[in-house]
C-alpha cells in the first residue's frame, strides 16, 4: 500500500461490544482506540513502512471513533487533548497550535501529508468528520516537509477508498448554541477494480459574540482503480466554502485582565463586514507495491480564497486616557471607559499551489542486516495574489454597546496588492537499518531549493530571492523486550521570519533561522497490551533569529529561543468497560536572546502563547451492554500574552462530560456538555489588549446511524 492510504480491514471482535469500542465491526477507523497506540501506523514521522515503534520520535494519533467519542468536530479542537497540544481560531488563521516552546508557523499542518505555505494563512478549520485519523508530530519536522516546522507537524488524513462494502454513515447533532451539524459518509467497492468514498458535511452555528454566525460546508470524495494488484490510481477532490457573519475577532483586556461581562460583546459588528473563503484540493495517487519495492507518486493542485472586511485590533482604554497606534494618538474625552478599535482591513486574496512528489520505497537486506529505505524528489509552485488594504483609524466605542459602523466610513478600498511567486525543488531520503537483532539505526535528509518573487503595489517594492537550506535527522531505537523500546534522535529544521512569499523587502537580508533538537524516550505497552507508556525528554534551540544590536541599532541575525521539556502519555485498560487516558506535558520555553529595538530587550522572556503545563485526562465506562458515560478534562497553565511578557493570562481547567446509548445495532445517541463548568479563559493571545477567549458551556446532542 502508499504511504498516504492505511490498509483497511475489517476487523471483527477486535473490542468490547458496544459504545465503548466504538463500531467493531468496521474498518479501523471506526474501532476507539488511544492515541498511544504503539501497534498503529504513523505516516507523519516518518515515510518508511512500519509503526509508532519503528519511528524515533514523539507521535500520536487520533481517528475518526475516537474523535467521535470525544466530541471533536474539527481538527483545531481535534488536536487539543493529545499530548502538550493547545490550540485556537485567531483572526487572520483558521487554526494554529503550540507545542514544545513554537506556536504558529512554527507548527506544520498537513493536508493527506501536504503541507501548503504557510500555516496561518493556508490552514482552514476543517470538519474531523471526513478525516481518517489526525495524526501529530512533536518535534523537528523539516527533514520530511521543508521549511517551518521546529515544534512539529499536524497531519490531517482524509478517509479513503476500499474494496469493501462500508456502510452509510449519518451524524446528526444539535447544540445549545443555535448548532446543528448534519454529516453523511459512504464507500466502497463499484465494479470490477473501482472503489469509491464520499463524505459530506454542513455546520450551522452561533459564535460565542452577539451577531458571530458561522456557516461552513465540506464535501470530498476518492475514486480509486486497482489496475493490477500490485498497481492502484486515485483520484480524490476537497472542496470547503464557509461564511461567517460578524466575526469574533476578540476581547479586550481590561487592565491585562479577562472581564467575563465583555465575553459575548463583537466589536467586530458592522453593517458591511465579511468573512467569506473557499478552497478546492484536486489530487492524484499513483501506487506499484510490492513487498520489496514501492514506488508512488502523488500530483495536487490547490485553490482558495478570501473576502475580509472587518475592523480588529481592541484596546480598552480607560476615561482620560490615550489610545496610541502606529503613530496615531486619541484621547478618551467621553468621561467613561472606552473600547478602542484600531484597525481597518479589507483583504482578498488567491492562492494557487501546484506541486508532485515522486519517491521510491525499497525494502530488504544488506548482508544479514534488514533495510527499509526510501528516496524521492519534490517539485511545486506557489502564486498569490492579495488586494488589499490595512488603514490604522482610531475610534471609541461603548465596551458593553459598541457602535454599528460603516467599514468604509473609515477603512478603504483595495487600493494595495501583493503578488508572490515561488518555486520549490526538493530531495529527499530515509533508512533504516537493523545493525543487530533489535538494533536500528535511522537517518534522513532533505536539500530544498526555494526561489521568491514579490511584487508589492503601489511603491514598487520588488525582490527576488533564493535560499537553499538542507536538513537532517539521525536516529536509533533498541528494543529492550518485545514490549519495549528506547530511542534517541538529533534533528535540525530551518524557518524564515515570516512566510516566505509574504516577506517585505525589510526582510530580503535575512536568511533562514536555523533549529536543533534532541531527544531521548521510551515506548512502552504492558498486560499483554491492555495499556501503554510512552514519554520523552527534550532540547530544541532555535539560532540566527533576526536581533537588534544594542551596539549599532542594526538588525542581524543573533537571536536565540529555545525549549527544553518533558512528556509523558499513555492509556490502560483495566477492565473491558473502563478505558482511561492521560498525558502531561512540561516546558520551559524563553527567548535567549531578541531584541526589537535598542530598548525593547526580550531576552530571558517567554514566547506568548506557551503554557508551562498542558494536561489531560480522559475516563470511559460502560456500566450496562449499550450504554457508555466519559469525561475529559483539560489543563492549561498560564500563558504570557506579549514578547515582553507585561500581561500573564491565567491557567485554566475545562471539563467535557457525555453519555452514549446505542439504542440499536446500527444506531446510538449521545448527550454531551463542552466546559460544564462555563470556564472563561483565553484560548490564544493576539498581544497585550486583546485576546480570543474560549468556547463558553455548551449542550449537545447528536444521533448517528450506519446502514
């Protein structure tokens, strides 16, 4: 089989009957099982053939029944509850995430293994119904996606087609929030050869801000042709489109602190605003598989769009004092507290990304010694075009009543665009090898070869670039029994300061900062595989960021950040109807060296957005045949909102709680409540006035059925 496409068998009896196993006699994805699973296939670590075992890394995965279980309808909240995990929807990204000391850009997210440049701008907030599986890597992942990725990569992995029949799937689920969720799902075999799989899904909901609606649609489908046994085509296609009115784009902060009465007030209410992207994903699978030689190549073409018009950046100012901005300054004469907006945006954009990658998978011996090694090469353009216009325009409004208001009373038209171009060459290799019985060594590489242009107007600021960063990892695992495994590994990655094709012509001296890792860890299962650890220690620096020099005021690239941590994870089964999970993550993160200015010294400071202790805790029981109850509990500490660390957001706790009856063979309902306890808490600073605050208490219900 590809890398990108797990077998799919059908399991029958793998787990306790009923709600707690999830559908035991469907295909993997719809069996419960931990994301510790040492026995699961990982294609995120690592393009070689083998397990989470075979893989010197922290990994992680979380398919489509266990998603289901905990209640995750999309990938942002999907990976929230796996190990050292946080995550958010800020304005200007449909989802980022934290972990190990990066946030952001820092973090790849990969659609079916492709990532697209870059994260905050292409990622969406896709449906968790159409995906497989959710699989993470913590870590370096530069060796295997290029550019970015110091902290780790996402990887969303998209059902696919079988050769057997699989059943018609229904969800649906209505919140308390004016939510309804409506998903359909079927695959399998049409004719001699050909296979197919078709998901669905529509969301409706209302946002936690007065006015916020969100409408969002998603729709794939695969066509697979096994043309021999050996050799397979796929052709599959993507299509999101979503529209959202009045856009929560955040809370202000009150003295740096969360005022629970502004929590569901939008400042973002205009008559005129919009929030309206889509994007197309067309690609092409092509697999020869054998047990010794696999050869597969993938060819896709990537589309969206954008339509923002909207005001955000909030600062709640106090009567009497001063709203200052990018040289703008406005004096709170009303003689009551103000909320200030500051700035002005109305931004399009076209994002076009074509690419193919070829590699070729090789599995055997060197003498008496077993090697499994991969090679490949990777080619893929990117074009993006962006009117737009940002105009800072200063303007109080009550913090409890804001004021309707006419975009272009104070913002404009799209008198600006920015049009970039890049091309991108890569190669790349793996290997593998077992030096003595239970002894292997791993090493990869990748040389990437990147060529910008961009183009900004009016102003002509023009600028072509090359950069040529090569990384690598090497690795080693040492099965201590059959149940346990050591491993060891140093990786490098590289990033830019910003994304490449958005970087100003300020930015063209700059060359790629560069990042180490090292990590040691342990995996682990035990009672005949009734439960598994899995825990690791780590070091990552991050080098060359760009730095003022306090000497000369000149920026160069001297800066330093790093992170050094702990984690640990793992799930136990001690009865058939009790399921436990649970992991802890510990960081210390800060920047060694960064200044801004001759005056603004970080150095010393944590990164915003990296809570010191993120935990989970997960429980599920079936007291009776057909009924299920669970809980899962998240803990984040406190997180600093800004570079100078001048506003700390505290730690929270949310508990989720759910009840499943399977009330007959094919069909079950749950009943579920998100943050019972109404926890407010920011999910994501966006600075020292604003931030995105959380999801508040949510009740839901939902019906699935198989046919």
């Amino acid at each position: 089989m590809s890398q990108e496409v797990l077998p799919t068998i059908i399991v029958q009896g793998t787990g306790p009957d009923g709600p707690i196993g999830g559908w035991t006699d469907g295909p993997p994805r719809d069996q419960i099982r931990s994301a510790t699973d040492l026995n699961s296939v990982n294609t995120t670590g690592s393009r070689l053939p083998g397990t989470v075992r075979d893989i010197p890394a922290s990994v992680e995965s979380i398919n489509q029944a266990t998603m289901q279980e905990r209640g995750k309808t999309n990938w942002v909240d999907a990976v929230e509850g796996l190990t050292g995990f946080t995550s958010a929807v800020r304005p200007g990204a449909a989802g980022v995430a934290s972990t190990r000391g990066f946030v952001e850009n820092g973090i790849a997210v990969l659609y079916d293994g492709i990532r697209v440049t870059n994260t905050t701008i292409s990622t969406r907030n896709y449906d968790s119904f159409i995906f497989d599986r959710i699989e993470v890597l913590r870590g370096p992942a530069s060796v295997l996606y290029g550019e970015g990725a110091i902290g780790g990569a996402i990887n969303l992995v998209r059902k696919q087609p079988t050769p057997v029949v699989e059943p018609f799937e229904t969800l649906t689920s209505l919140s308390s929030r004016n939510g309804i969720r409506q998903a359909v799902g079927k695959g399998g075999p049409i004719g001699q050869g050909f296979s197919y799989r078709f998901d669905g899904v529509v969301n409706r909901s209302v946002g936690q801000a007065e006015g916020n609606e969100i409408r969002t649609g998603n729709v794939a489908g695969a066509l697979r042709w096994d043309v021999t046994p050996n050799l397979s085509s796929t052709v599959d296609f993507d299509y999101m489109k979503s529209k959202i009115d009045d856009a929560y784009w955040g809370t202000p902060l009150v003295r740096g602190q969360i005022r629970s009465d502004l929590r569901e007030v939008n400042y973002n209410n205009l008559p005129n605003n919009k929030y309206d992207d889509d994007v197309l994903w067309l690609r092409w699978n092509t697999a020869y598989d054998t047990d010794n030689l696999k050869i597969r190549n993938r060819f896709w073409s990537y589309q969206s769009h954008r339509d923002w018009v909207n005001t955000y950046r909030f600062a709640y100012i106090p009567a009497g004092g001063t709203c200052s901005f990018r040289g703008q300054n406005l004096v709170n004469n009303t003689g009551t507290d103000q909320v200030c907006r500051q700035t002005w945006e109305n931004l399009g954009y076209d994002h076009r990304f074509t690419g193919d990658r070829f590699d070729v998978n090789w599995n055997g011996n060197v003498g008496p010694m077993p090697l499994s090694a991969v090679w490949g090469v990777e080619i893929a353009s990117t074009r993006w075009d962006s009117p737009r216009n940002e105009v800072t325009s200063l303007q109080f409004v009550d913090p409890f009543n804001p004021q309707t208001t006419d975009f272009f009373s104070r913002g404009t038209a799209r008198t600006q665009n920015v049009r970039a171009d890049m091309m991108q060459k890569a190669t790349f290799g793996e290997a593998r090898l077992e030096v003595l019985k239970g002894v292997k060594l791993v090493g990869g590489f990748r040389v990437d070869q990147m060529d910008v242009d961009y183009n900004r107007q009016p102003g002509n600021q023009l600028y072509s670039k090359r950069f040529t960063p090569s990384t690598y990892r090497i690795g080693a695992l040492w099965d201590l029994r059959s149940d346990t495994t050591l491993y060891a590994q140093y990786a490098t990655a590289v990033e830019p300061r910003f994304a490449l094709f958005t970087l100003g012509t300020t930015d063209t001296p700059f060359s790629l900062t560069n990042a180490r890792q090292m990590e040691v860890g342990i995996k682990h299962s035990f009672l005949n595989g009734r439960g598994e650890i899995l825990a690791s220690v780590y070091q990552i620096e991050k080098t060359d960021i760009p730095s003022t020099d306090p000497a000369t005021g000149f920026t160069v690239q001297v800066g330093k950040q790093s992170s050094r941590g702990f984690e640990i994870a793992g799930s136990y089964r001690p009865l058939d109807i009790l399921r436990l999970e649970a992991n802890l993550a510990l960081v210390n993160a800060r920047y060694d060296e960064y200044r801004t200015s001759t005056s603004a010294d970080f150095s010393g400071k944590t990164p915003p957005n990296v809570p010191q202790t993120v935990a989970n805790f997960g429980a599920t029981w079936q007291p009776a045949h057909n009924w299920a109850v669970g809980t899962w509990l998240n803990y984040r500490s406190s997180i600093k909102a800004d570079d100078a660390n001048l506003v700390t957001l505290p730690g929270a706790t949310t508990v989720d709680i759910f009840t499943t009856y399977r009330f007959a063979k094919n069909a079950d309902l749950t009943f579920r409540v998100r943050n019972i306890a109404d926890t407010v808490y920011a999910a994501w600073a966006t600075g020292a006035n604003y931030v995105i605050l959380g999801a508040p208490r949510t009740y839901e219900i939902s019906m699935r059925t198989r046919w």
